[in-house]
C-alpha cells in the first residue's frame, strides 16, 4: 500500500511540473510576441508568485510572470502577465519612454 502511495505521489509531482513547464513556455511566447507587436526589445523573462485572489479581489488560481523590456535599448522596464492556466488573462506594460523618430532629411529642407 505504501509503495502505491509513494507512486501515485511522484506521478502527481511530475504532472505538476510537467503543466507547470508547460505554462512557463506558453507564457514566453505571449509575452516575446506582446513585445514584437508593440516594438519592444525583450530582455528577461521570470516566473513570479503563483496567487488565489486577483488584484480585483477575484478568486481564482493564476501564475505571475514579470519580463523586463526595453524601448530603445538603453533603459530597462518591467512589466507582468498574468496567466490563468494556459492563456494569458492579462497584461501590465508601464508608461514608458519611446525612442525619438528621426525625421527624413527631405523634411528639413
């Protein structure tokens, strides 16, 4: 009986990890293409908290997972995304500066 305790304990484990890794890469693509989509440069990606309450006081079981990114390559922001299961359930990008255009020369005269 302990020996089929211990089995059903470890495939419980593994499949945890195995939907958790899952979410992490399902998370990476929506975020690396949030951040093609707006014109921002990627820099890292990292899986926060998992939580029970939204930040509306909502009940549900949701992961974090904050990214940094750059809009012109020298400063660095940090946003988040919330995944509630296997998709994304929300996104949090922060007020951040956008690289200046320049104009064409033939603007200039």
């Amino acid at each position: 009986m302990d020996n089929l305790l211990g089995i059903m304990l470890l495939a419980l484990v593994s499949y945890l990890f195995w939907q958790q890794r899952r979410q992490a890469e399902l998370a990476q693509q929506c975020i690396h293409q949030r951040c093609e989509q707006l014109g921002l440069q990627l820099l890292s990606i990292a899986r926060g908290n998992h939580r029970v309450k939204d930040p509306k006081g909502r009940w549900y079981w949701h992961t974090v997972y904050w990214f940094e990114f750059s809009a012109d390559g020298v400063d660095a922001y940090q946003g988040y995304m919330i995944m509630k299961g296997f998709r994304a359930a929300g996104f949090h990008i922060p007020p951040h500066r956008m690289p200046e255009s320049r104009e064409p020369d033939y603007w200039q005269g």
